[in-house]
C-alpha cells in the first residue's frame, strides 16, 4: 500500500472516529477536543479491524496521537 494511500485511510478512520473534518498531524489525545481517552482506544481498534493488525498493549498506552499512530502503522504494513 503506498504511503499517501495510508495515511489518508488512518486519517479518515480518525476523523469519522472522532466526528470531525479535519485532522493534522499535530492532533492528539487532550489536544484535540473530541479525542479523549475512549475514543483513542476506538481509534486503535478500527485501525487494527479495517488494516488487519495488531498493536501490543504498549502500543495501546503510547499511540495517542496522529504522528505516532502513522508511524507505527507505517512501520507494521512493511513487515
């Protein structure tokens, strides 16, 4: 799956996820004002059920915004 592509489909299960229109990659937990700690975790799972992976519970505690969670979903897609 190339990079954009990606990034798009992580942004749009946020921002449906969250309710809003848009998202930068500065937008995080108690940073942006819907995305409190319940919906972080709906985040997570909708990313993990529409790409088809799994985050450890590490993972689950430090993927609380978009640059991390881009990161982190970027790195498990090339394995």
């Amino acid at each position: 799956m190339q990079k954009t592509s990606l990034n798009k489909k992580i942004l749009d299960i946020i921002k449906i996820e969250l309710k809003i229109k848009k998202i930068s990659i500065k937008d995080g937990i108690n940073i942006t004002k819907k995305w409190d700690s319940i919906s972080n975790l709906n985040i997570l799972l909708q990313i993990e059920s529409k790409l088809k992976i799994r985050f450890n519970t590490r993972e689950f505690n430090s993927l609380n915004n978009t640059k991390t969670i881009l990161s982190n979903v970027r790195k498990k897609i090339k394995k």
